[in-house]
C-alpha cells in the first residue's frame, strides 16, 4: 500500500514537514496500522513525500487502513493525500547505504496504482479488486476504472474504492484524460463510417457505472446451475429431474477454476416461478445462470440447456440431448465438459477424473440415490430424513458398491445423530458407512466430508475432522459445507481471521443460506466488528425476513441484532 501527498513538491520546506508529521500521526492512529504493527506484520517505508505500507495477513488489511485514514482526513482539511493498493511479492533487500529496505513487483505496482489517482482517491489494482469481490459487502465500494498507462508504456486495471463518507468519487485526471481522447477518436470514426457507431455505443458502455458494478461483483467464471423443468408426464420423475441438476452442479463444483453456487441458494428458484435471470445473477453473486428441462418417457431421456449470460441475457451456449436411460451419466458428464469450457475454465486431470466417474451401474439405486438426496436437504424435518435414510439403505442394498450413495447416506446419520437421536448405534453407522465409502473408493472427497462430519459431530474430534475436511475442500473446491465447517473449527481454536475469511468463502458460494450468515453475523459479534455484523444481518433479512428464531438454540435476526447493540454499547462505554 503506498501514500503520498499530492503537491508535495510545490510546499515550502517546513510545509512538507508539517504535512509529513501530519501524515506520520493519522496513519499511526488508524486501528489497522496498530493491529498489524503490534502483531509484528507490518512494515512501514518512508518515501520522501509519503510511505509505503506492508502488511502481510490478507488484501483486506491494506484496504481497511485506506478507508480508517480517509474518514480521518475530514479532521486534516489541509492535508492532501492518494492511496494505491496492490497485492505482490515483496523481498527484503539492502539498499545503496547498507540499510534494511523492501523492493519487489508488489511495491512498483502499488505505487504505479496511487499514481494514477488524485487527492482522497483510493485505487486498487484488478487483482485486489477480484480479491474483495468475493465478499458482498465490500462489492457496492468498488467502481471500475478501465486501465491506466503507467510507467515503461505498462497498463494496468484500476478500480476506485469509495463510498459515501470515504474516498473520492470523482473520475481521476488521467482517465478524464483518457475518456476525452476516446471520446475524439471514437468521433473521428463515426465521421468514417457509420458501421463504427456500434462499436462506439459500446466503448461508451464501458464506462457505465452499472455496467462496472455488475462485472465486479461477478467473477466471469461463475455460475448457478438452477433448478430444471420436469418436462415429463409422470409426477414422480420430479426426483429424476432434480437429480440430474444435483449431478450437473456436482460436477461443476469440483472445478477449481470455477465458482458453483450451492444447491441450498439455487433450489430457491425452483422451476415453474417466473424468472428474472440478471436479478437472480446480482442476488446469487454470478455471471452465469444455466437453465434446463428434463423429459423422460420409458428408457429414453431428453435434456436440453442453455448457458445464459446473467448481466446481458445473452445466450452463450444451448444443447439438447436425447438418449438411451442408461445413458444418463454421460450426459452429466458431457455438459459439465461443455459449460467449462464455455467459461473457459481449465479442468486438471484430477478434476476430469472425478467428473466422468459414473457413481453407479444400477439404474434403480440411482433413482433411490437422488430420491434420498433431496429430502436430505430438508435439515429441519426428521420425517423426510427418515425417508431419506430408507432410500439410501435402499441404494447401497441394489448396489453395494455405490460408495457416493454410501458417502451421503454416512452425512444423514451423522446430522440425525447430532440433532435428533444422539445414540451410539447411530453415531457408529455413520463412521463405518464413511469408511466403506473410502474402502471402496480413497480419492472420493464426498466420503472424505462425510468422515469429517463424523468426526465432527459424533466424536467432538475437531483435530481428525479437520484433516478430513481439507482433503474434501481439495476435491470439492465449490462445496459451502467444507468452508463453513473448517471456519467453525478455526474458530474454536481461536485463529480468527482464518476462521473469518472460510465463513466469508461458505457464504460467498451459499449466498442464499441463513445458518452461514448467522454464524458470520457470531463471529463479528466475538470480534468487536460490529459494523460488519450488522451488515451481514442485512444480508440475512433480505434472504428471511420474517427473522424467526430458528430453534435449537438458534437466535433469530432480531434477538440477534439486539445482543450485538447491547454489546456495543458496552464496548464503546469502556
């Protein structure tokens, strides 16, 4: 992170004294320089007119010590400053004098970012930006720029952070600059010829606030597989349909390269509901939507699709296959392969293993399979998950080797066990139908999160479910329930940060789920961060609005809401 002065050359002598003591005094008392330089992971350059910061934690460090000097700067009218942030590699070296210095891509570039800003802008390089896209509330602060030129004809991406009380909203000289000398050669063209208006009407897009917005708060390689149409006559193939969604999504969250919304936000937009694809895009965090229709009849299925660009409506890509039942598997696995690579995202050979795996041989354990699947999800209901629980048996009995089927069937016990019936009976048929599930198939990170739970739930041991549950994250890099259940156990071991940052994941990619924003709303709560606690409640009531408890010992939004005012007047009375 680097700070100047602006004019800093024009100042007298003692003026540029004055504004340096001043700058030294509302850096040091920003609660993020002290934080960080208390912890022993900071370090501060002097640069003649400004300084250079170095924090070492997370990109959301640098960025917070941004916005807590800029709502300072309202009390130093006087002192004029930019800030630039960039996330790089940074090594000790020795300077020309034998001093201790700092040097590397990450500094170079984070000054060549503040230098294409003016007084109170904060920019941020693309890279940062990305990084803080993935949380909702920093998403309404970041306001693209296009790219600057900076020095040795480099260009880069910048995006203005500001807000209504910090940063500066208003376009930096040098992409007014930049915008006029568009705006000539774009003229010059349109006096061509008229083919070029297009193409004008499109640069101008460019710089469309709305435009910005929507881009950064979707990564372009994201999408929500949403629920498909049952197409067919018999009601009860419902569970055939939504199962080829489940096995679609499935697929598609085990791409690293990917970000895959989880089932429990999806499902929200059961098909059948009207649909307004962009709302649904802004809401879910994601650039794409893929829909779908499922017809079955005797031995044959028909699914058609369609990739749909969530921030235009465009439609990318629409295929319709129409095959043998038994084919089923193939079609999963070929529209996974073909909605990658419309996203152009890399699949490892790890992950095209995984993707082409076919669970099962057995037609009739796979419709049990995806029947269980989906009452499963009902958390709250015991009757639907002791009908889940039937059609799992059910599935490993017509397949003995369905270790998916094993996998999920081992996740119900460990929750009924854990909510519902605490019993040792229960407790062991969940680890031993984890452990087959490995037997048969060691690379499987469903049975890996199943074990976890186990472990989690059953046995209280957060040490071995720990382990369980990174092997699990490796293999299902989209999976909500891996992030939340490895930043639960990193809570309780008191590495808060880590903890925070794998609840901002779980709910990042779960969007939709109440108990994630709950437990997010906590850990803000323990911290202090009452702000951003709040704020996360917000997130929650636009979800539920009703905000009634949940049970169990689940506070709602508002006996929530109220413990955190409570707590913070305490705090601030200290």
């Amino acid at each position: 992170m680097f700070i100047d002065i602006v004019g800093y050359s024009k100042l007298s002598i003692d003026a540029q004294r004055a504004a340096i003591d001043e700058l030294n005094e509302v850096v040091r008392e920003s609660e993020q320089f002290q934080k960080a330089e208390a912890e022993a992971r900071l370090i501060k350059i002097p640069t003649g007119d400004g300084m250079a910061l170095v924090f070492y934690k997370s990109p959301e460090e640098p960025v917070e010590c941004a916005l807590e000097i800029s709502r300072v700067l309202k009390e130093h009218p006087r002192l004029q400053l930019r800030m630039g942030v960039h996330s790089g590699p940074v090594s000790g070296v020795i300077d020309v004098n034998g001093q201790a210095n700092l040097a590397g891509a990450g500094l170079n570039m984070a000054q060549r970012v503040m230098d294409c800003g003016d007084d109170r802008h904060i920019l941020l390089s693309k890279r940062v930006a990305d990084d803080l896209g993935e949380y909702e509330h920093w998403r309404p602060l970041l306001h693209d720029l296009g790219e600057c030129g900076g020095k040795h004809g480099m260009r880069m991406s910048i995006v203005n952070l500001h807000a209504d009380e910090v940063g500066n909203p208003q376009l930096p000289k040098k992409f007014q600059a930049l915008k006029k000398q568009r705006a000539r050669m774009r003229w010059a063209k349109a006096t061509a010829a008229l083919l070029t208006l297009a193409i004008i009407v499109a640069g101008t897009a460019m710089f469309s606030r709305n435009r910005v917005r929507s881009t950064l708060a979707a990564p372009e390689k994201s999408i929500a597989v949403l629920p498909f149409e049952n197409l067919s006559d018999e009601k009860q193939n419902a569970f055939f349909t939504d199962g080829m969604q489940d096995e679609i999504l499935a697929n598609l969250a085990k791409v690293a390269d990917l970000k895959v919304i989880s089932r429990t936000s999806v499902m929200l937009y059961k098909s059948g509901n009207p649909r307004n694809l962009r709302e649904i895009g802004q809401q879910l965090g994601v650039a794409h939507v893929l829909e779908g229709s499922v017809q079955r009849a005797a031995n044959r299925v028909r699914v058609m699709a369609q990739l749909i660009d969530a921030r235009t409506d465009a439609h990318l890509w629409a295929q319709t296959y129409d095959r043998d039942l038994a084919d089923v598997f193939a079609i999963q696995s070929d529209l996974a392969h073909e909605i990658a690579n419309a996203l152009q995202a890399k699949l490892s050979d790890t992950e095209k293993a995984l993707i082409e795996r076919k669970p099962t041989e057995n037609g009739e354990a796979y419709l049990a399979f995806v029947q269980a699947h989906s009452l499963q999800n009902a958390l709250e209901d015991l009757g639907k998950l002791k009908q889940s629980e039937q059609l799992y048996a059910r599935a490993v009995e017509l397949d003995p080797k369905f270790a998916l089927a094993l996998a999920r069937y081992s996740q119900l016990e460990s929750w009924i066990s854990h909510n519902f019936d605490p019993t040792r009976e229960r407790r062991q048929k969940a680890r031993a139908l984890a452990e087959r599930a490995l037997q048969l198939q060691p690379d499987l990170p469903e049975a890996h999160l199943a074990k976890g739970f186990s472990y989690y739930y059953d046995d209280d041991n957060y040490e071995a479910a720990q382990k369980e549950f990174e092997i699990a994250r490796s293999g299902l890099p989209n999976e909500s329930e891996v992030y939340f259940a490895i930043g639960a156990i990193q809570r309780r071991q008191g590495k808060w940060a880590e903890s925070t940052a794998n609840l901002e994941k779980a709910a990042s990619l779960n969007p939709k789920d109440r108990w994630s924003l709950q437990n997010l709303a906590f850990t803000y709560q323990v911290l202090r961060d009452f702000d951003r606690a709040n704020k996360t409640i917000d997130r929650a009531i636009q979800i539920d609005p009703t905000g009634g408890d949940f049970g169990r010992s689940r506070p709602g939004w508002p006996s929530l809401r109220k413990a955190i005012s409570a707590l913070r007047r305490k705090h601030f009375r200290r």
